[in-house]
C-alpha cells in the first residue's frame, strides 16, 4: 500500500496547472491508447465524476488516445443535465472520445433503485465497452467505482487483448448501500453483493482507492495489499484559493458583516447526515446573527426543504456555477463538513480540499480514530457525528471566536491535497508503474 501525495506549494501548483495547458499533444508512435469506464464523468462538478474527467483530460493532453464509456451527466440530482439525454450517444470532447449510454433514473433513489440504476448502466455499456477495448486494443482499462458492476464485461474484454485493468475506488460501494439503510433489510441481497464484490475485484490487476481506511477495507475483501495504492482526492490550488477581498456572494445572499454564515455546499444524501445539521439549525433559530446555506443536490434535498423549510435562518440554493465556486466557498464564515456515523470510512470527502482552500473555518463531524478526524487532527473544528446540540454549540463557539481565525492553520494540510502529485501517481498506475 503505497501513499502518493506529498505537499506543494501554491507556485508549484500554478506552473503545473499552466505546464497542463502546454501540455505536448505530441505522443510516442504508436499512441498509447486508454479506455476509461465510469458511471460519472464530467461535466458532472461534484463527486466522481469530477476527478475521472480531470484524469482523463490529463491523460489526452499527455498524447494518449482516451476513449470514455459513461452515461448521460445525472449526478447527484439524478436527472440529466440539460443539453443531454438519456440514450446513446457518441462525440469528441476537446481531446477525448466519449460514448455515453442511458440509465434507469428517477428522483428518489432509494432502496433497490440504488442498485437498479448501476445495474441498468452496467448492461446498456456492456456491448459498448466490450466493442471499444476490442477495437482499440488499449494499455489499460480503467473502471471506476462506484460502479463495480460494470467491471467484468470491461475485464473480459481486457482479457481478451491483453490490456491491464485498473480500478479507481473512490466509494466502497456495497458496504455503504446497506450501512446508510438503503438495502439493510435485505441480508441475503447483502452477502449476495460482498460474494459478487470479492470475485471481481480479486480479477483487477491494480486498485487505486482515497484514503487508508479504504485500502484495508479492500484487504478484508481478499485484495491484496501489494495491488493496492493509496492517492486522495485532490484540489486545484489555482483555481480554490483564499479572496483578498469580501465575497461578491455576501451581499448577493443579502449578508452583512455581522451576519456569521454557515455553509454547507454538495450532494445531497443519506451519507451525508445533513438532517443533523439542520436540526442545529433549529436550535439556533433565535441566534438572529447565525445564517446557514445548503447548496447542492440530491435525492434528499426534497424531504430536507419540507421538513425544514420554515426555518428562517436557514436557505436552500443549488448548485453555484464552477466558475464562480472559489468565490461562493469564499462566501460564508463557517464551512460544514457533516457525516453519518455509520458511512465513516467508507469514503472520504472530496469536498473537504474546497473547504480547507478557501482559508476559511471549517467544522466537520466525526469521531475520534476515523482516518478524517485524524487527518484534518487540530486544523479544524471536530464533534462526534449525529449529535445536533454539540455540533450547534461548536457553530456558536466558532462564531465567538470569529476574529481569531488565522486561514495559515490549514495552508500545510491543505498542500497534502494538491492537485499534481495526485494525478501523477494515477497516470504512472495507468501506465503500468507504481505511484
């Protein structure tokens, strides 16, 4: 188990992303050649993915012929972006061939339709990705999860050509459908779903995953430790940075200086526990300074407004543009980090590098001994998660505690998220080599 990130400065971070731009579009002959498999891909901005179109749009720019294999853009509101539709299509975006194939989708994703959909993209991307590898003959085959059952249609066929195939963990999918409640009734689905997850991952010949705890869960799956390195999710340095001057957003959203902002922005579901942190909302409703903002989407969002909606202090927005992200996670005085108990470890936020970068405050809601309580340490504001009334009084401690906010306290953390040793090390897995 090999850890890939070491820290970068800030200017380092800005030559590479300029060195990206400038990237040789001039390749070794014959081109290497690449297919990527992954339910989520850009221009989705949240999540999964986000990180698999950076990925590939680093590889193209680094001369490889990339083929994607995808589904419309729907996550996490589980709907398709406008300017798509859910049914087959093919096209060249900027340097990348990408085919994308429809799936089941619906509002509510719940119970068995947390399955079905997966499900539904993995058969309508099978002949796609089988015909694509046959064709193209690539290095390597690289699958993301979630989701893990598109993989053995991808690995036949990377059989078949001799490519190598690789996965990319970035949510221990199975273990997480039942430890949120979506499929906890269902124990014989359950070890039906660890028997099928065994067998495949067992078939790939490297595994790239986001956090430690993550790389041991895939030791107890029977992965062995020798295939499996460790390379977080990153951030962009250059493009999330702290403002010198106010955030356009607080007088946008109708923020004074006296207001203290709390802001949640991402997907909206049942891994996240947002229920907690707006039950602290409610408890600080007669706090008139304390304001909370939830961006984002996602199959919760609906019960979230209606159960809490006739709050005051709190509003409901959606997604902010990317190209003004920097400037909305400016935006507030306190950025919340929830999470259920019972996902611990099983992922490891993304959104987290946005946070930090910012230099603004941040409070997450985790216990003790998790790898993300133990690596944000004492840069942050901790509380154990699913408990409203301490998380409530760390939001009016911090508030007290506003002017003495010094961002430097998280510019060394930060760094361990940087963008391009991350991306690196994935490309050298790629490439058949260790980050």
């Amino acid at each position: 188990m090999t850890a890939a990130v070491q820290p970068l400065s800030d200017e380092c971070e800005r030559s590479f992303d300029a060195a990206l731009g400038l990237a040789t579009a001039v390749a070794t002959s014959p081109r290497k050649c690449v297919v990527v498999y992954a339910m989520n891909y850009a221009p989705e901005t949240a999540g999964v993915g986000k990180y698999t179109g950076e990925i590939a749009e680093y590889l193209a720019a680094e001369g490889m012929d990339v083929t994607v294999v995808t589904t419309p853009p729907h996550y996490p509101g589980w709907s398709v972006q406008a300017g798509y539709r859910n049914r087959y299509s093919s096209g060249i975006e900027g340097r990348i061939k990408v085919l994308r194939s429809p799936l089941l989708l619906r509002r509510k994703m719940r119970g068995i339709w947390r399955l079905l959909a997966p499900l539904s993209f993995a058969i309508t991307s099978a002949p796609l990705v089988f015909w694509q590898i046959l064709r193209h003959r690539p290095i390597t085959v690289f699958c993301v999860e979630p989701t893990l059952f598109a993989a053995p249609a991808a690995q036949l066929a990377a059989k078949l050509v001799g490519a190598r195939t690789v996965l990319h963990v970035h949510d221990m999918e199975v273990d997480a459908a039942f430890a949120v409640g979506h499929l906890s009734s269902k124990t014989w689905l359950k070890r039906l779903g660890h028997a099928f997850e065994r067998s495949v991952l067992g078939r790939f010949d490297q595994l790239v995953t986001i956090s430690n705890r993550m790389a041991e869960g895939l030791a107890l799956k029977h992965v062995p430790a020798t295939k499996v390195s460790v390379v977080r999710n990153w951030v962009d340095l250059a493009q999330f940075h702290p403002m010198e001057d106010v955030s356009p957003y607080r007088a946008e959203l109708g923020f004074g200086h006296e207001d203290f902002v709390v802001l949640y922005s991402g997907s909206i579901g049942a891994k996240q526990g947002l229920n907690v942190l707006l039950d602290a909302a409610e408890r600080l409703k007669d706090e008139r300074r304390i304001h909370f903002v939830i961006s984002g989407e996602g199959p919760q969002k609906p019960e979230l407004e209606t159960r809490y909606g006739h709050l005051e202090n709190l509003r409901f927005l959606a997604f902010q543009p990317y190209s003004r992200l920097n400037a909305f996670l400016n935006m507030p005085d306190l950025h919340v980090l929830p999470q259920d108990r019972s996902a611990a470890d099983l992922t490891l936020p993304s959104k987290l590098g946005g946070m930090l970068a910012s230099g603004k405050p941040v409070l997450v809601t985790a216990d003790e001994g998790t790898e993300l309580a133990q690596f944000v340490e004492d840069s942050v504001y901790l509380t154990p998660p699913n408990d409203p009334e301490k998380l409530a009084a760390c939001i009016v401690r911090a508030m007290s505690e506003r002017e003495e906010w010094r961002p430097q306290v998280q510019t060394v953390l930060v760094q361990y998220l940087s963008k391009r040793p991350a991306i690196l090390a994935i490309k050298q897995l790629i490439d058949g080599g260790n980050p």
